[in-house]
C-alpha cells in the first residue's frame, strides 16, 4: 500500500488520546459511549482502543468509528502467552466495517508484558513476526507494538524478514510511545539542555524543584549538553525521527507511525534540572504537540512527516495517576480545556497541495472551419441541455485522444449538477470506505456518489462496483 492509502478518519486532524480501560457498556455503565463524548469533547480523531477480548474491543471500535474516530486495537495479553487468535480480532473488526488497525503486543522491554516478568527481546521478535504474519493474511494492518529500542525493532524486523514474510511490510504500521519524560516539546535542543541556563528566582519561587535554588543551578551548569541530538537524547516527544531512522534503515522507508501511547506523565520528576511538571506545563505541553499536525511543524522547527499519521496522549480514565477525566489526582480541566480551544482544522500531507482540483473532461465538437476555439477556464460545468444526434465524424476528425466516451447507461445529472463522466470500474474491497476509495484514485467523494447514483448515507459493501470518475 501506499502510504496515502492507509486509512485515516475523515478530517484528519492528528490528535488522539488512549481510551478508557473499562471498557463496559451498559444502561446503568455507559462507559464507552461516556468514552466517546470524552474525545469528541476534545475533537481527537484517533484512539488507541486496549482490551481484555475482541467483543468488548469491537464494541468499543463500533461506536468509536461510528463518531467519526479511527480506532487502532490492542489486545491487553502477555508476550509469552500461549496461542492467541488474532485472525478473529482482524475478522471482528472487518465484519463491523472498521479498518483492522492491531497493535500486536506492548512495550517488550517492560517486566510487566511478560508472564515470567523476564524480558526476551530475540522471542518477541519470533512471536511478533509470526502474529503479523497471520494478522497481514486475515486482511488486517498488523501494528509494530510500542517498541522503544532499536534492538526491539530489529529483532521483529529480522525474524519476518527470515520468514520470508517481508510482503507484511506493504501493510504495517509502527506504533508510536513518545513520551516527553519532564521535558518541553523541544528537548534535546531547549537551553536548559543545551546551554544549561540558570532557573531565575521566581521561576524557583512558582515552581516545584527538588534541589535547592544555587545547587539547582550548578547543575545545569554541569550536565548542559552543547550539540544534543535527539540521536543522543530521545527521552522527548520528537523520537519520532528516532523512529523513522531505524525503519528507513532497515526497511528503506517509513512505515506509517500511529500513536498508542505518549505525551507527558502527570506530575513526573524524572530529570532534576527541570520542575516536577506543572498542570499549565501539561496542558500548553500537550496542546504544542498536537498542533504540529494544525501547522505542518514539528517543535525543532523540521516539516511535519507524512509518515507520522496522529499523536496519541496517555490516557482518558479508569484508575491511572494520568487520567484526563476522574482519575485519583482528579479530573485535569486545565488540560481538557487547553487541547478543546485549538481550532477546528484538518490536516494536511504533502499529496494534498500536489493534487489541485481539475476540471471534468468536455467533448470539444470541430467548427465548420475544422478549427478548435481558444479554450477558456472551466470552473464549473451546467447542466447538460438536450442535444441533437451528432452524424458520423469524417475522415478528417481531430484525434479521439481528446473526447471522452460517455459511461453506458449513463444516470441523468440532477439540475444544477455537473454531468457525469467517464471512468473506471472498481472493486469495493474488504474495510474500505468511499472516502478511503476517493483518496486512493485522487478524486472527492461527492463524485464517486454522483457517478454511482448513490445514496450520501449509503454504506458501500465488499465485491460491490463502482465507476470511479476520471
């Protein structure tokens, strides 16, 4: 697939955040549809859906896509587990007509994804490799499951490259975990890294350190970091490049990079010449990260990669210190509010500025002199009058290369509405929508429904035709 061919929500907007981990939906517990409001509250697109079975998973993405939020699919389960069926977690999403985006396990360097609590980086590339295999086979977009060190990615890499499975690649994904530790948007290349700048006696004043204030100073003055790379230094929310370096690498290119998890913790003091983070740090933190998708800009001042699909901030709910809503530290308004105010947008890709719109072909009929008028702007075209049976051309007819055929049985265009034109005849295969077919033949969805006679609310199914316009 081509990366623009992966699915994504329709107005695209980059912003995700983890859902709840209860995952329970009942009259008296509504608690993903409650889940639901949550994100649309906050306008993100994308979440990350973790569960315990793929019903309670397929209910929670049922309701997630029908609100116009792309759910990406986690099966909560130990990396040494015995046999997990992941053909039916692809075919419950399929069968619900939800792109089958799975995260195939977690964070393999963790003690706690792990029955034996003993990581084994060399078996979760053998188990990962053979799961995105059978994912990849069953239809689905097998997801690189939140690996952080490049000897985790290399071993997936090079366990499904010795299975011969390296077609898997055309359809995988990576799963991003860019946590920002204590640490602004731009860190590594921020000056209390780089520079080591002394903290100011009302910055020491408002905020929470744990040194005090001279010692403080001293040492940033000795752990400032002149030339820090993000390469050196990648405990920061723009690993991203340090993500898209290994694929490339390796693979030769970047796969598509989703959020699973990420942001900033809750309170967390991890590096000392920096405040344990401040509840305004978070919100304005956060609200930075999302809009590098609003501008085409990351914080270091470098494009926005097409690769880099959504950012996905930890977590909605349900008992963690970092829950947005209800948690045991209490609800974080300042954060909700802070991510709610950024204005309405839809991203862009760099295909986006590359495909202007075009005008629909027009036959163009030889005047009596066998000359062709100059050609004028065709901004819109009317609607089609009735017109008279044209003979038969002679010898001496301009070149057909320039006249469209028109469509057999051809519907009649509604007053007011261009006439429809000729195209191809397309396959509806399993998963895809009419948006998801419109962007992979560059054209609107509004055309692809005119051109079928379809009904706007119509749902398209797997094997059905449709003439796409050209």
């Amino acid at each position: 697939m081509n990366l623009r061919d992966f699915p994504r929500p329709k107005n695209d907007n980059g912003i995700g955040l983890h859902f709840r981990l209860d995952l329970v939906e009942t009259e008296n517990k509504p608690h993903i549809s409650e889940g639901v409001a949550w994100l649309q509250q906050i306008n993100a697109k994308w979440t990350l859906i973790a569960g315990q079975d793929w019903m309670q998973i397929g209910k929670a993405a049922r309701l997630c896509w029908d609100a116009g939020i792309m759910p990406v699919c986690r099966l909560v389960c130990k990396i040494d587990k015995g046999f997990i069926d992941w053909e039916n977690g692809v075919k419950t999403l399929l069968d619900l007509g939800i792109p089958a985006y799975m995260q195939i396990f977690n964070e393999p360097g963790d003690s706690r994804e792990w029955k034996n609590e003993q990581p084994d980086i060399a078996r979760f590339g053998d188990k990962w490799a053979d799961a995105a295999a059978r994912v990849f086979d069953a239809g689905g977009l097998p997801g690189m499951g939140g690996v952080l060190g490049e000897d985790e990615w290399l071993a997936a890499f090079n366990a499904t490259q010795a299975n011969g499975r390296s077609d898997i690649w055309q359809k995988a994904w990576f799963c991003v975990h860019n946590y920002g530790s204590n640490h602004p948007p731009l860190y590594p290349y921020d000056d209390v890294n780089q520079k080591g700048i002394p903290v100011t006696a009302e910055e020491y004043a408002q905020y929470k350190f744990s040194m005090p204030f001279d010692e403080l100073n001293a040492f940033r003055a000795e752990h400032k970091n002149p030339g820090d790379t993000i390469f050196d230094d990648d405990t920061a929310v723009l690993r991203i490049h340090v993500f898209k370096k290994w694929m490339i690498d390796s693979l030769g290119f970047c796969l598509p990079m989703i959020g699973g998890e990420g942001g900033w913790q809750w309170q967390v003091e991890e590096d000392l010449r920096y405040p344990k983070l401040p509840d305004e740090w978070h919100a304005n933190y956060t609200r930075e990260m999302f809009e590098w998708f609003r501008f085409g800009k990351l914080s270091d001042g470098s494009p926005l990669m097409d690769e880099l699909f959504c950012c996905t901030a930890w977590i909605q709910a349900d008992g963690q210190a970092d829950s947005w809503w209800f948690g045991p530290l209490g609800t974080k308004q300042l954060t909700i509010d802070t991510v709610a105010s950024i204005p309405s947008f839809v991203r862009k890709f760099s295909w986006d500025a590359a495909e202007p719109m075009q005008p629909a072909p027009i036959v163009i009929a030889p005047n009596p002199e066998n000359e062709l008028p100059a050609p004028e702007p065709i901004l819109e075209l009317p609607a089609p009058e009735p017109k008279p049976e044209l003979p038969a051309p002679e010898p001496t007819t301009p070149p057909t290369d320039e006249i469209t055929p028109p469509l057999p049985e051809e519907p009649p265009a509604s007053p007011g509405e261009p006439p429809v034109v000729a195209g191809i005849t397309y396959t509806v295969q399993q998963g895809e929508t009419v948006w998801g077919i419109s962007r992979k033949f560059g054209t609107t969805v509004d055309a692809i429904i005119r051109a079928n006679n379809l009904d706007a609310n119509a749902r398209i199914r797997t094997g059905q035709k449709l003439i796409i316009p050209r």
